[in-house]
C-alpha cells in the first residue's frame, strides 16, 4: 500500500516523465510547423470570444483564439530567447500540445484512482498504456509514414480538431467525476444559481 504523500510525489513524477517526452516528441521527433496557407490565413484570423452568425465557422471560438493568442505569446515570451518567429511558434504550440494532453490524463488518473478507486498502482499502469497506446502505435497511410492518435497534418487541424477535443475530452471527466457536485440545490444554496 503506499501513503498519501508518496502516491503525490509519484504521480507527479508520472506526469512530469509524460510532460517531458510529450513536449520532446512534439519539439524534437514530430514538430508542429507552419506548412500550408491555411496556417499563416489562421494566424492573422481574429474573432470575438463568442459563436458568430455570418462567418465560416460560426460554432469554432478555439482555433480563431489559439492561433492569434499563440503567435502573440510566442512573439513575447519565446522569440526574445533567440529563436526566429517559426521556431518560436513551434515551441509555443508543443507546449499547448504538451499542457492539454497532460491535463487529460490527469483528469483520466484521477477517475481511475480517486473515483473508481483503482489505486495508484493500477490507475498508473492504465494512464501510461493509453498514453503509449496515443503514441507508440504507428500506422502508414498514403504518402505519411508515421500516423499516431494526436497527427494531423498541419498546425490548422490541430487547432481546429485535437486541441478542442482533449479540452473537451478532459472537462468531460472532469464532470464525470464531481457530478455530484454540480447539484442546482447546492448551487442555490451556494448562490452561484439563483
């Protein structure tokens, strides 16, 4: 059996190790790079932070935020290290990339150990085959020689599809795991509801 304040020191190993080879995959072995002129029309796109009427994608809020708010984060904080616009991008994204897969099998871990009760043990061994399960199953298709769960082929379908689907994919378990908690009576109670 091992105590509370192990188990918290291991888990956070355990997601620091995914965090670092998430981020060296994503950095290293499979960059995001701006490839096609859907990127670069994205990165110049803006838009308000709610659905619009009367525009392309009317329902999409995530990659007309993350795009512009990206480019402005990497100009900011990773362009004055040395690293030229592009690069800066792709460092800035694998990090986004990185952040929303590690909050999604967070939120995975903690359904497995804290709600199902599967223990530490058992809840590890579950997040770390589902992570090599997303990336070490390589398939070919076509011209592409190393598919995995998260590829897309440009930085366009990734903001567009897989970044809001792990923030969808994480928020999802994490009302899985405190439905309880979103009782009306005790938001009334609370005053959050009125």
């Amino acid at each position: 059996m091992i105590s509370f304040n192990k188990s918290k020191i291991l888990t956070c190993g355990l997601f620091a190790i995914i965090s670092a080879i998430s981020l060296y995959f994503f950095l290293v072995s499979h960059p995001t790079v701006i490839i096609s002129g859907d990127d670069w029309g994205n990165l110049t796109s803006t838009r308000a932070l709610y659905p619009q009427w009367g525009i392309a994608n009317p329902i999409k809020v995530m990659p007309e935020l993350g795009y512009p708010l990206f480019a402005k984060l990497s100009t900011a904080l990773i362009m004055p290290l040395g690293f030229g616009f592009l690069e800066s991008f792709s460092i800035i994204t694998a990090i986004f990339i990185t952040i929303l897969l590690s909050l999604f099998l967070h939120q995975l871990f903690q359904l497995f150990n804290v709600n199902l009760s599967a223990g530490f043990l058992r809840s590890s061994i579950f997040v770390v085959f589902f992570y090599a399960s997303i990336f070490f199953i390589f398939l070919k298709e076509g011209n592409h020689e190393n598919l995995y769960m998260l590829w897309e082929v440009n930085i366009t379908c990734f903001y567009h599809y897989i970044a809001p689907a792990l923030i969808n994919s994480a928020l999802s378990i994490f009302v899985i795991r405190n439905y309880r908690n979103f009782d009306v009576n005790i938001l009334k109670r609370n005053g959050v509801w009125y």
